[in-house]
C-alpha cells in the first residue's frame, strides 16, 4: 500500500515534469535572426540587470550606432550561428555559438520580462539539439547563477576560471569556463 502511493506519487510527478516541459518547449521557436528582431535586442541590452549579470558587455550599451555595426558584422559571418528566441511568438532575446576567443562558445540574451519561466533552459536544449559543435565552451561570471544553472540543466561540466574587465562594472570579474563534451 505504502509502495502503491508512493509508486503513484513518483508516476505523477514525472508526468507532471515532462508535460511542463513539454509545454515550455511547445511555446519556444528558435529561428534565423530577421531585421525586425535587432529593435527587440538593443531594447533588451539596455537593461541594467542584465548587463550586471553578464558583466562581460558593449562599453555603451545604449550606442545603437556600434550595436548596428557589431550585429551586421555577425548576421554577415557564416561562422556564427545565431537564432531568435521566440516564447509564445514574441522575441524573448538570442541564442549563439561564435568562436571570438579561439573555442566554440555558447552565449544568449533574454529580455527581462522573459526571465525566470524556464525560457533559457528550453532554449539552450533545444538549440544543442539543432548545434552539433562539441565540445562547446561557455563563460559565464561567477556571480551569475542564473546562467550557471541553465549550462548545469543541459549537462556543462566547469572546465576551468579566468577573469577579464567588465565593461558593466568597471572592475575585473571572475568568470567560469564551461563545458559541454558530447
Ligand atoms: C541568465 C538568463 C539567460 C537566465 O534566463 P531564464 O530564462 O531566467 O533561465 P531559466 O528560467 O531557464 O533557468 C534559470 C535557473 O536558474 C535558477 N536561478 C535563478 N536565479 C538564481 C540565483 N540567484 N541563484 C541560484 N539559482 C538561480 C532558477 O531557479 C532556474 O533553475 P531551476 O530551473 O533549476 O529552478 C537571463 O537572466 C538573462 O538573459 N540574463 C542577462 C544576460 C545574461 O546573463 N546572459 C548569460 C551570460 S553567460
């Protein structure tokens, strides 16, 4: 009796975990990046949170004529692979794999009212599951766990730290270097 509920309450919460993230997957699109969306990311780069949390960012975030340059110089390299998040149709930000430090890397972007419903998380896997460069790197700062957690829930292991300038805070920052092998 004891096992039957407890068999029963394991059967329920499974079900429960894989139809939500059945759902958060069913309200995500990735898609190639199209002159309309570029408005939606140099809005979601003036957020002040955001460039806290990434800490590694444009020196003026609210320049739009070098946000202009730096994304025609990425829609214009074919070795960068870059998608449009969109939840329920709407542009929640950006996913990437560029090689500007030498590895692959992993980065994305969320405007803020996206944040916290699991919006990275189903992007991150369902954009590993289009990208099959590995390994894949990711840096993230060490302060920023919210990041942290998304790579973790998709399998990056911490390879290794560095620490670079960070143009959000002025300061040197400790940055973690992730990874993901297969
Ligand atoms: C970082 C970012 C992508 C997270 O996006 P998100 O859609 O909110 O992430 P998700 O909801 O998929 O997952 C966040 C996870 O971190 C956890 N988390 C959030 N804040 C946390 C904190 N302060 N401490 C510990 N865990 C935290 C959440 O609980 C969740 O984990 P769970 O699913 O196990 O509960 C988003 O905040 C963002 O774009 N920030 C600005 C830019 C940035 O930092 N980019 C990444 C640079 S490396």
């Amino acid at each position: 009796m004891v096992y039957d509920t407890l068999h029963y309450f394991i059967a329920f919460h499974q079900s429960s975990f894989l139809q939500n993230r059945k759902s958060r997957m069913d309200n995500l699109l990735l898609r190639d990046v199209v002159e309309d969306d570029l408005s939606h990311f140099f809005e979601q780069q003036l957020d002040a949170d955001a460039n806290w949390m990434a800490a590694f960012t444009a020196k003026n975030p609210a320049d739009r004529a070098a946000f202009d340059a730096h994304w025609r110089k990425i829609l214009a390299d074919d070795r960068i692979i870059m998608r449009t998040i969109l939840w329920e149709g709407e542009v929640a930000g950006y996913i990437s794999v560029h090689s500007w430090f030498g590895e692959p890397e992993v980065g994305y972007w969320l405007g803020k009212p996206f944040w916290g419903k699991g919006v990275a998380s189903a992007a991150l896997a369902a954009f590993l599951g289009q990208v099959e460069i590995r390994p894949l790197h990711a840096r993230v700062a060490k302060d920023n766990l919210a990041s942290q957690r998304v790579l973790e829930k998709c399998g990056f292991t911490l390879s290794g730290e560095d620490k670079g300038f960070s143009n959000a805070r002025g300061v040197e920052v400790e940055e973690l270097i992730l990874i993901l092998h297969t």
